[in-house]
C-alpha cells in the first residue's frame, strides 16, 4: 500500500503531538501531586457504552436517582467513567462543585454540551451559552427577579383562586401535583409573556393552540440528542424541527407585542398601556435592554424551559409530605394561623416552621437533581483522587463533571444516619454550607428564580392551609422519582382534603 509523503507527514505530526500532549498532562499531573480518582468498572472498556445503556434503562424505570446513590456508595464521592469513549468524572464532593462552579468558573462550562442540540429550538441563551453570551443572557432576566419585582402577589393570587376552585371540598380524590402544574402553567406565562395561557379556566387563547405540545417536543428532542451526544445525529429531524418552528411564532407574537413597547418608551417615554403591570413582565424588561427580536426570542423560550414544572414540582412534594406526616401539617397549620396579617415577602419569610418544611422538601426531593460542566482547558479538581479520595485530580480538557444534588444531600456524613428522612426540625441547628446544599445550584449560573421560586410556594402552602384543615393521602405508593429536565414523584400527589 502506497502512502504519499503528505500523509506521512501529517501521521507523524499526529503522533508527536499526543506523545506531546500526554507528556504534558503527565508533567502537570504530577506537579500538583494528583492521583486518579477510583474507576468504574465497566463492561465496555473502550467506550462505556454499558454506563449509557444503564442510566437509559434507569431513567425508563425511575430508578435512576437511587441507583446513582448507589454508584457513590459503592465507589465513592468522586469517581470516573467512560462517556462515549471520552473521559468523564462523577463526584458529589462539596469541595469540588465548589471548585467547579465558583471556584475556577472560567474552567468549566455547559455550552459543548448544550448548545448544538438546544440551538434549533431556542437558540444561544443563558441556559446554553458560556462566556459572553452567557454574561449578556444573565444580565437581561437579572430586573424582573428583583425583590420588590417578584413581592407582588396580587396578579399570582387571582391564579391561584382558581386553582382552589378546582379542588374538590366533598372527600373526592384529587391530584394535586396536576393542579399545581396548571397553575405555574398559568403563572409562568403571566410573568414571562404578560398573557396567562388560561389553562385552569379553560380559556386558552387561539394563538397558543397547540404549543404546549410543540413544546414538549422541541424540549424533548433537544434533550434526547443532549442524552445521546454523537449518536444524536441519527435521529430524524423533521416533526421535531416543525415542533421548533411553532414555539418560534408561539413566541414571536409577545416578542413582537413587547418590542412595541419598547418603541412606545423611545418615542414618548411613557405607553397608553398599564406601565405597572409591564414592569413585572420578563419579556418587556428585556425589551428594554434590546430590541433584537431572535435573541428575545431566544431568551424567553429558555426561561419558559427553564420555569417548567419547577415550583410546581416542589408544591407537589410538599403536600405529598405533608399528607404522610400529620404532626407536620398540625404544627405548619398553627403557625399559619397564627399570622394575623397581610401575606407578603417579609411575613411568610418569618414563617420558621414553613421555611424548615420547604428546606427538608428541597433537601430530600431537589426538584433540579442532576447537572454537568466541561472542563473548558486543562485544570484541576482539589480532592477525590486515590482510593482514599483525598488527593487531587487532574482534569484534561474536554472532560466531563457529572453531580447528583440528590445523593449529596442525602450524605450521613453532612446530615447524620437520619439522612434519608423527612425531618424539619433539622433546619433549627443544622448549617450546611453552599455546597453542601444546592437545591437552586450555585455560583454565578445559580437560579435567577430562587427568591421567586421561595417565596411562591410559601404562599400557595400558607393559603392552602387557610382553605383546608386537613389533608389525607389516597395514594399507598411512595415517593418515585421521574426525570426529565426535573425531577418528579411519577405516582402523582393523591389526596383529599377538608374544608376548613
């Protein structure tokens, strides 16, 4: 076989510079005293492919957060696998989410894993971008998730009403987890868009026909392409670009309504239009820092991916709680009651009890369980390395950093032997450190929401117990969790509950 001497060339060079560049990673490695953190034994040694098919299979059966509990009971807080023939790091090590998310932030990012399979449907935003762009993102939602932005109620209240409406005061069962869902259906599309979608009254109006599923599918199909990494490709483009193409013009007709705004404020400085109301609008708070009609798109269907079934999730296990723990829902109730003024940020915040209930339900049940960065240059993680977990690890570029907020919050190490159980009280000595307890993440990519998000289910779990004095469990199944981009119980919130 003949080999031209420009493929030769080219082969060598090739080869220099891996001996090169494993020579180099070598040096750097042992420099800092760095040793391999402890290997997961796969049964595809090339690829990892057994690793991929595993979690496929567990995400199917809902057994994927016990099971990645079990990987670090097995193998430790920190330890290494293959991902599709590259290398990739699990670890729940509170030291290192620290490193890699606070720490040495400019060494990680999300967008090589995002950005390709997220660009059809929503395009370069803060949940995809890294850097710049990401800077640029952040900055826009930052004035709408202001305190006196989000302490507003009155426009969350009328939702809320009639959602109560919808819940039966005659001993029927109800899924309270489905209501909650239509509501922050309701809600997030009040705040992001200034229009709720009017799914609790049945009002839904024309224009938003249909993209509640076009939107299912354009989010699924970016995630299943994000979940397969190369092997993405294969997949059919078709139905899901279509999918894509209608939340674009579901979104262009607000984006469009709020760069009328915009040009109202530049040319009169004021609108005929109800400037309150807009001011607590996502939407028209970003139209006012740009006018580029695809980057507000953009923008706004990645805060709609980013608000979905979050809050609603959290209210779901919550009262899904509180109907197995009668104690818990007896004590939350007086301290309810026992408030005898206005409901506003600074009285539901000094709600103790309540704000102990929401952290164990946060600490238990993290509706965001599961994130991941890549290591954007060479760099180093502080601890997890050897069989004994203590030294550190060196990191190449283009590695993968996977964590499970749900295993790091159940660590007896951090929260004692009674880690697995629902207990508030906890709340009333226990001082976990940021990474140590990250139901919102953290860092500068931590939620824009966690102040709105909070303050939200205070309300909804202190208006409930006004209206109900009592709250029963339908439901003999325990609590499973179902991923998709969050986490929920797949069996629902069965109850009933009695009028107070």
């Amino acid at each position: 076989m003949f080999i031209s001497p420009l493929s030769l060339a080219v082969l060598c060079i090739s080869v220099s510079w891996l001996i090169w560049r494993r020579h180099k990673l070598t040096t750097l490695s042992r420099s800092h005293g760095c040793q391999p953190p402890p290997r997961y034994a796969h049964k595809d040694p090339i690829f990892g492919l057994d690793y991929f098919i595993r979690n496929g299979r567990a995400i199917t059966n809902n057994t994927f957060l016990i099971e990645y509990q079990e990987r670090f009971a097995k193998y430790g807080r920190t330890f290494s696998f293959l991902a599709f023939g590259s290398g990739a790091i699990a670890s729940i090590e509170p030291e290192n989410l620290k490193t890699a998310w606070v720490t040495k932030f400019d060494d990680w990012g999300v967008q090589a894993i995002r950005h390709r399979d997220m660009e059809p449907f929503a395009g370069t935003g803060f949940i995809s971008a890294d850097g710049h762009e990401w800077e640029r993102s952040r900055a826009l939602l930052k004035p709408s998730f202001r305190k006196k932005n989000i302490s507003d109620l009155e426009p969350f209240e009328k939702c809320l009403k009639n959602m109560l409406k919808q819940i039966p005061r005659d001993g029927t069962t109800v899924d309270l987890q489905d209501l909650f869902s239509k509501l922050y259906l309701d809600t997030a599309t009040l705040f992001l868009f200034g229009e709720s979608l009017g799914i609790l009254e049945g009002k839904m109006p024309p224009h938003a026909v249909g993209f509640l599923d076009a939107f299912e599918k354009s989010f699924a199909g970016a995630g299943i392409r994000m979940v397969l990494g190369p092997l993405g490709v294969l997949l059919p483009k078709g139905k899901w670009l279509e999918a894509c193409a209608k939340c674009h013009r579901f979104a262009d007709y607000y984006v469009d309504k709020a760069l009328e705004y915009r040009e109202a404020l530049r040319s009169n400085g004021d609108t005929d239009q109800d400037d309150a109301s807009r001011q607590r609008v996502l939407l028209y708070n970003m139209a006012e820092l740009t006018g580029d009609r695809i980057y507000l798109r953009n923008q706004i269907l990645q805060a709609f991916m980013a608000s979905q079934e979050t809050t609603a999730n959290l209210l779901g296990n919550i009262f899904f709680i509180l109907a197995r723990h009668s104690r818990v829902f007896e004590k939350l109730r007086a301290e309810v009651l026992s408030n005898d003024g206005p409901l506003d940020y600074n009285s539901l915040m000094k709600m103790k009890y309540l704000q102990n209930v929401i952290s164990e339900v946060l600490r238990i049940h993290p509706v965001l369980t599961n994130l991941s960065r890549t290591a954007l240059r060479d760099t180093i993680l502080p601890v997890g390395g050897s069989p004994d977990g203590h030294s550190p690890i060196f990191v190449p570029r283009g590695t993968k950093l996977f964590t499970s907020f749900y295993a790091l919050h159940r660590l007896p190490s951090i929260w004692g032997l009674d880690a697995a159980e629902f207990k508030p009280e906890r709340w009333d000595t226990v001082k976990p450190t940021e990474w140590e307890y990250a139901p919102f993440s953290g860092g500068g990519r931590k939620c824009a929401g966690q102040q709105k998000a909070v303050l939200e289910t205070s309300y909804v779990v202190v208006r409930m117990l006004q209206e109900f004095q009592m709250i029963e469990s339908r439901d003999d199944r325990p609590w499973v969790g179902q991923m998709k981009l969050t986490v929920k119980n797949a069996h629902g919130c069965l109850v009933t509950l009695v009028p107070a």
